[in-house]
C-alpha cells in the first residue's frame, strides 16, 4: 500500500482510475472536481458539498469531464429508511403537500427558493 502527503499525488497517478473521497465535510467538493479534472470516477461521502454553489460548480465541472460520479448516502439504506420511502412511495401517508428538509445552513447565507412539490 502507499501513502501520499498530498492527494494530488493519487490524482496523478495514471494507473489509478477512481477515488474515493472521506474527508472532512467542509473539503469535499474540491478534491472530488479536482479528481474529475484528473479524469478519475469517483465516490464521495456526504454531504457533496458545502455550499449551493460549491456544488453547482462541482456538478457542471464533473458534467464536462464525463467521469463517472456517485454520493454516499448509506444510512438511506437502512430497514426504517426504506420502509419511510415504501409507505410514501405508495401513498400510505397522505398526499405529500409540503417537505421540509433538515440541513444545515448554508454558511454563505444563501436562501435557497422554494421548490415545488411534483405532482402525481
């Protein structure tokens, strides 16, 4: 196994094809545009990113380059999670009409507009 200093010694490493990126949340979409410039596919823990437009900027540079891009997001894998999805999926709760989500807020202070519910 090696180990590196820095991560861009992994970015330039040609025989590497993908990475995985677990760093701390604030440091996420840099190395992962930075991995996408490198022509590597990658995996990120998340959050993707810290900011809104951290990660339109993240999303359009991994867009371009064409890699291959997934976020970890394993708790929603978990029995209670999937079995919340399946009783909302198949309307055992109501008709959804409004969602609100628990992040935390975007330290560039950044309201995000409202975004309909799609209809169903």
């Amino acid at each position: 196994m090696k180990t590196c200093a820095d991560y861009r010694e992994i970015l330039a490493d040609k025989s590497i094809d993908a990475v995985c990126i677990s760093t701390p949340d604030h440091w996420h979409a840099q190395p992962a545009m930075e991995a996408a410039l490198a022509g590597k596919d990658i995996y990120l823990q998340k959050p993707a990113s810290l900011t809104i437009q951290e990660g339109r900027q993240m999303a359009d540079v991994v867009t371009k380059s064409g890699r291959i891009f997934q976020v970890g997001s394993q708790q929603r894998s978990d029995a209670q999670f999937r079995t919340a999805c399946e009783l909302i999926r198949n309307g055992r709760i109501g008709r959804i009409k409004e969602i609100f989500i628990g992040l935390p807020d975007d330290p560039a202070g950044i309201l995000s507009r409202r975004c309909p519910c799609p209809r169903t």
